[in-house]
C-alpha cells in the first residue's frame, strides 16, 4: 500500500457503497474513468443532489477504485453483498492512511484481544496517539477529530464490521471468501487481512 498523508477529508465524505458499485460495473464493462466522469455529469448516474456533490462523489469513489488492482473487480462483481461491501471498505482503506491505520490499530487490536465492543475511549485514544505521532493530526481540533471518529465508526457499521444496533457498538468478525483471500494474496496486502480479520 502506497502510503499518503493524513487527511481529514473523510469528514466530508460517505461510504457510498452503491456509488462506488456502480463504478466498479461500469469499469468491468469496458468504460473508463473519463467515460464515467463524463456520464455522471451529463446524467447524473450517482442522484446526488447537486452538481457539486457528484463531482465529490465521483472523485472520491474513482480514488477509492484506482486504489484497488483491477483484479479486484472482478472479483467484486461475482460476490455477494457482504463481500462487495468488504472489499469497499478495503478501498476505503487503501486510499486514506488514517482510516487503515484505524482499522489495523484499533479493530484488530479488539478482535485479537477477544473484546467485541468499541467503545468512544478507544477512537479517543487512537487520535492521541496520532497527534504525538504526526505534526498533521496535531493541529486538528477536537471537532474535527470528533467528527472523524463518528465518520469512522459509521465505515465499520456500514461495511458489516459493526452491529447496526443503538447504544453498545459490537464489532462482528468478517468471513473473507476464498477468492477475496487469494486476491489480497495475490496484491500483497497481507497487512489489510490482518487488520480485518485479527491475525497476528
């Protein structure tokens, strides 16, 4: 994985995972980004609200996309949803170093530790320690830290990490497909498995 700056963008941003299906169908049937780029603005595939929110919505999610090989794709199209989700949240993860480092610092963390509930201490750990660590997250604001933190948790609950459920937030461990297992493999992130799955 190609490591990127933190960023605090993500407060801006959803887990669109019908948007970002849509891209994946439409590049596994021979359009490229530039085709898709200029079908959402001509026909507004994503129904967002405004033009500005389409254009947001198609550059993050074709991020999201390129972050990925295209070997995933196929893969993605030929899943069931849990697994399409998955492998959401995996490009949700490969374009945005924070959120993966979320994800193998805290999620793991609980999974190998055998604890099933996150809890607001934990998000608020994890931030301090990334604002010792780097001079970006030192100069975010409580708010911002706040809202990315809710941001997070909301990818976890969407992506089937976490338990739709009010109150106690229950994470779930995800079964990862023989096909989705050989294609990390094959990419060579066995570190996104790890963080997924709670192996050493």
């Amino acid at each position: 994985m190609k490591r990127k700056a933190y960023s605090a963008g993500m407060v801006k941003q959803s887990f669109w995972f019908a948007e970002f299906r849509k891209v994946v169908q439409l590049l596994t049937a021979g359009h490229t980004l530039a085709d898709i780029k200029a079908m959402n603005l001509a026909e507004n595939i994503f129904a967002a609200p405004t033009q500005a929110r389409a254009t947001q919505i198609f550059n993050t999610v074709s991020l999201r996309a390129q972050a990925l090989n295209p070997s995933f794709y196929d893969v993605f199209v030929s899943s069931d949803v849990a697994t399409q989700k998955l492998i959401a949240l995996i490009a949700v993860m490969q374009s945005d170093s924070l959120f993966f480092d979320f994800v193998y610092e805290v999620y793991r963390e609980k999974l190998i530790l055998g604890l099933d509930e996150l809890t607001d201490s934990d998000v608020a750990v994890f931030f301090r320690d990334k604002q010792r660590q780097s001079e970006i997250v030192a100069k975010w604001q409580d708010y911002t830290l706040h809202r990315l933190g809710t941001c997070y948790k909301t990818l976890l609950m969407e992506a089937g990490l976490m338990a739709r459920a009010t109150g106690a937030r229950i994470l779930l461990r995800p079964i990862l497909t023989e096909e989705l297992e050989a294609c990390l493999a094959e990419n060579y992130m066995a570190a996104v498995r790890h963080a997924l799955t709670g192996a050493r």
